[in-house]
C-alpha cells in the first residue's frame, strides 16, 4: 500500500516539476512568432512554383546558368554568408551529402551574398568544402525571395521548386533523399523538362504577371535591349515604349536577368522566339 502510494506521490511531482519548466522556460516574441510564420509562408509559396532563371560566375572561374542545366538534375542552391553561424554549421553536412551522392543526378550550388571573393574562398578552404560557390550581388535573393541564412532551395528536373526550407539542415538525408528517388524516377521515365520547355513557360508566366498589370523598372543593358526590341505584337513600337501586354511580359523578362553574357542580338532573338509563340496564331507579323 505504501509502495502504491509513493509511486503515486512522483508521479504527481513529475507532472508538477514538468508544468513549472513550462512556466519558467523564455517564450517566444511577438516578433519571433511572426518570422517562424513568414518562413513557413514564404515556403508554402514557392513549392511547386517555376524556379526563376538566373546566371552566376563561380570563384573558381565557371560560369552556371539554371536554364542550361535545368531537367538534367536536381539543383540545390545553398543561401549563405560566411558570418552566419547557421551556416558554417550547416556547409559540412551539405559536402557529405554531396561526395555520398556525387553519382547521381545530384547539383549543389552555394550562393553567398555580397562578400568579397577572397573571404568566400578562405571561408570554403576552412571547411573544406568542394562544391562551386558563386557571389550574389543581390537580384538572385530578390527573384527567390531569399530574406534569412542559410536558405535552402531544391529545383527538380520538373523545373519547379520542390523544396524550401530557411535555417540550418541538420540532416540533408532526411530534407534531400525523397526528392532524389522522385526526380530519378522522372528522368527514368522521361518527365524531365527541356531547356525550351521551361524557357516557354517563363515567357508565359511573365506575360500573364504582365496582364496584371505590373511592370519592372528596366535600368542599365535591360533598358537599351528594352529601347532597340521591336515589339514582337507587330506594331511598329519598341518593346521600350509599347504598352501591350505582349511588351509587358518581355520588360518583365528583361528585368528577372537570367541571360549571361549572350550578345544583346541573341538575347532579343531568344526573346522573339519566346513571346511570339503565343502570338504567332493573332499576328501575322510576328516572326521568330
């Protein structure tokens, strides 16, 4: 009886014990409550979305293009700073993975924002770290919505965003693994998209953002491509200055970047080839 009874007895102090440590532990801010749900919103937003063209050079002397690569193999793109502590711990775990898997259709890309070269490159040799590295002077952040370090951005062979996570991975098994078996499979049975294809469908998203009525500002090499492009409507004004949704969608084509050092007649050659697909059948005019 007594046994019973003292067992009795610690069960209720553990319950006890346990409501005080939830009584005395910090809470989370107001603030910190709001950027745990403004991660988790800017993540449900992206998945499944279009990932955005984009053109990077590495520190060793490459150059990446996404719409080159893209349906080939899955991308990862690793958001980071060399002063982020989240993300000197999380860049050994992303090597792992990477030599674990380097036989697969496997790509991982780290993006840091805005330091300078030599940092970079001493921050990778410190870590020891194989994979390539580009620096970001900002409009790659800006097109994926980047806003906190480390963020984690996984591009499958579909072309879309597959996964999107902001903070440190502690296990890139556990956040990669699915995804590759999924992507392997789409490139088995031939599901991958082609670089054509998802250029095609960049240029249809931007023109239907076109049709809602927003229009980037163009400045610098968009601008004096936007100012000699003949508008692919067939009118007789430049993209520059026409205000059809057809001229719209190739502003907005001009302003997300994404064409490398193509010449700027290659890059309105693309640009025609892109807009007119879908005004070929209204415009007689319109040529590729």
């Amino acid at each position: 009886m007594r046994g019973r009874l003292l067992l009795t007895l610690i069960a209720i102090l553990i319950v006890l014990m346990g409501k005080l440590h939830i009584l005395l532990k910090p809470q989370p801010s107001q603030q910190e409550l709001r950027q745990v749900s403004g991660f988790l919103g800017t993540s449900r937003q992206w998945q499944g979305k279009l990932a955005p063209d984009f053109h990077i050079d590495t520190t060793q002397g490459d150059h990446f293009q996404l719409s080159d690569n893209i349906g080939k193999k899955v991308i990862v793109l690793d958001f980071f700073a060399t002063w982020c502590g989240p993300c000197r711990e999380e860049m050994p775990e992303m090597e792992r993975y990477l030599q674990a898997h380097k036989n697969e259709p496997f790509l991982l890309l780290a993006i840091d924002a805005e330091e300078k070269k030599e940092q970079v490159n001493g921050f990778f040799q410190e870590l020891k770290l194989a994979f390539p590295v580009g620096i970001d002077e900002g409009p790659i952040r800006k097109a994926y919505g980047v806003t906190a370090f480390p963020t984690t951005i996984l591009i499958g062979v579909d072309g879309k965003v597959q996964f999107y996570e902001a903070g440190a991975l502690a296990n890139a098994d556990v956040a990669f693994d699915s995804f590759l078996r999924m992507n392997r499979e789409m490139l088995k049975s031939g599901h991958a998209i082609s670089k054509d294809s998802y250029l095609a469908q960049l240029g249809q998203a931007a023109r239907e953002t076109a049709a809602t009525g927003h229009d980037d500002v163009l400045d610098g090499r968009a601008k004096r491509i936007a100012a000699r492009m003949d508008c692919p409507c067939g009118c007789d004004k430049r993209v520059g200055a026409c205000q059809c949704h057809t001229a719209r969608g190739v502003r907005k084509a001009l302003a997300s970047g994404g064409f490398g050092k193509a010449p700027d007649a290659e890059i309105i050659k693309t640009l025609n080839k892109t807009f007119c697909i879908g005004q070929a059948r209204r415009d007689a005019s319109c040529e590729g």
